[in-house]
C-alpha cells in the first residue's frame, strides 16, 4: 500500500533532506539574511517555568495554514501588505484577489493558484533583501493577519502544547511568513516553501518545490525521522482534499473548515470534522479524543536549529 494514504505505517527511516526546510520560533533573529534553514539540526530551548509539565518527545501536531489556522490565504494577505507598500501594482493584486476570492468561496486551493501564487510573489521579492521581508512579514502579521487566526484552530494548537507536544505548521507558504506565523501564535516551528537567497538578497527561485501535496506528507515524515516522533501518535489538521496524503501519514486525522471533497474522505475514513465558519461556539474538545492514547503532560522543549552560510 502506498504510504501516503496509509495513516498506519511506520515512520520512513530514510528521507530526501533537499527540498524541505524547518524552522524553529525560537531562533535568535528570524529576520537575518544568509540563514539556510536546515532539517535535523536539533537543539534544547528553555522549557518555561519550574512547574511546567514534562516533554512528550513523540507525539507532534501538524497544522496547514490557509483556511486551516488562518481565514484566507497567508500569502494574499502577505500581498496585500506589500501592495500597500507600493512593491508591484493594482493588477497584480487584482491578479491575487481573484484567486482568493476563489479560495474563500470554494474553501481549497488547487494546483493552478498555488503555484500561481507562489510565482507572482518570487517575482516581487526578487533582489530584495531576506532582512528587509522578513521585517516587513512582521509588520504585515499585526495589520492584516492577526485577527484572522481561526480561535477554534489555535485552541486545537494550544491543547495539543498544554498536553507537552510540539506544534508544526506545515504549509506552502514562504517559510519565512510561516516562522512568523508559528512564532506569534507560540508553536514550536513551521516547514514551508523555500525561496532562494544569495548574499541576502532574494534570487526569485525556489530551493526544491513548493511543499504542496505529497511533499508535505514527505515533510512531516522527514521532520518526524529527524525529531524522533512516532507518527501513530501525532496528528495532522486540514482544510484541503489536497492534504490527505499528510493527514493520512499520522495516527489522527482532523478535517479543519474542510472543503467538500475533504468532508467526504473525513467522513468515509471516520476522521474527526471541526468545522469554525458556522458562527456556533465551537464544542468542547476532549484532550484523550483528539491527543490519542498515552498523551503526556509537557512543555516544547525541542525544535530545529539556523545554520548560517
């Protein structure tokens, strides 16, 4: 069977580390240029207070972003900011406003406005320096994402720390946004597209291919032979038919605000639908129903360094 729709296999002990990336959100200065985030380099962070409860080091969340974690598209709203900042015209934001008009409509992305999207954004960051958007991602989180972040989802994120288990997104978003992302809401990182950089400015390519599909299933299996998890005790959370290979990669899986095809899979395989857009006060969520069995109490103590160049 093959392993990107079987949610019961065992971790893949050999993994191809060229084309994703992680990050974790407590590096010294996430706005550095010439940093190569780098998979597997693992270190020690402080793990809070004296009473804070012990480190489950196997069992991880997943989240996605774009309509999972966040209403809309990161990377339109990202657009947005630097339209605001005259970094390219009104027809290239006419352009992304479309696709996300799409997007909110539909409730998933497709191949075509992914890729689409991640190409008009290259070509606006080329030849601009790392630090210069990265400082500008920061700005552009408080004005136009933060009161977009779903609070059922971060709830979700938020049992899954309380109960000591790492939190990752995992999207294909530009790394860089989803290190900010991650680092505001208080996760532990994120894995996300790779741009290109050489001495600190943007090339406009890509390092690998967008982490979209299959890759992320590839990525979460990659972070967990590198971070020592057991992927039966993890769990992934989505909004989009296309992530059921990495939803299917974990021990349980969550249809977040799901997508018509996704719903259909949740419901056929028996995965758990949470579903915010409603307007209803989200319902209780048992920590056992959602963590698994033999989930620990703990705090994040463990993530994935910056290597410098």
């Amino acid at each position: 069977m093959d392993p990107a729709t079987d949610g019961n296999h065992e971790p893949v002990a050999t993994v191809d580390t060229a084309t994703v990336d992680t990050a974790t959100t407590d590096t010294a200065d996430t706005g550095a240029a010439d940093t190569e985030l780098v998979a597997g380099a693992a270190i020690d962070i402080d793990a809070g207070p004296a009473d804070a409860p012990e480190v489950d080091l196997t069992a991880a969340a997943f989240f996605d972003v774009d309509n999972t974690m966040m209403v809309g598209a990161s990377i339109f709203h990202f657009a947005r900011g630097l339209a605001a900042r005259k970094f390219f015209t009104t027809a290239d934001l006419a352009g992304f406003a479309w696709q996300q008009f799409k997007f909110r409509i539909g409730g998933r992305e497709t191949k075509y406005s992914t890729t689409t999207g991640r190409d008009t954004a290259l070509s606006f960051v080329a030849g601009r320096p790392v630090a210069e958007i990265n400082a500008l991602g920061e700005e552009i989180y408080d004005e136009l994402m933060a009161d977009r972040i779903w609070a059922g989802t971060r709830a979700l994120a938020q049992m899954h720390l309380d109960a000591g288990q790492r939190v990752w997104l995992v999207t294909a978003t530009p790394v860089e946004l989803a290190l900010i992302i991650a680092r505001r809401l208080g996760l532990t990182g994120a894995l996300g597209t790779v741009a290109e950089s050489v001495d600190g400015h943007y090339t406009g390519r890509l390092v690998g291919e967008i982490l979209h599909g299959p890759a992320k299933a590839h990525a979460v299996r990659q972070l967990a032979v590198s971070e020592g998890l057991d992927l039966r005790r993890c769990t992934a959370y989505s909004d989009s038919v296309n992530d059921v290979p990495m939803l299917s990669a974990v021990g349980t899986a969550v249809a977040v605000n799901p997508d018509a095809e996704l719903r259909d899979v949740a419901k056929e395989r028996g995965w758990q639908i949470r579903d915010f857009r409603t307007g209803r006060k989200a319902a209780r969520i048992g920590v056992p129903t959602v963590l698994g069995a033999g989930a620990l109490a703990g705090a994040v103590a463990a993530g994935v360094a910056y290597r410098k160049r």
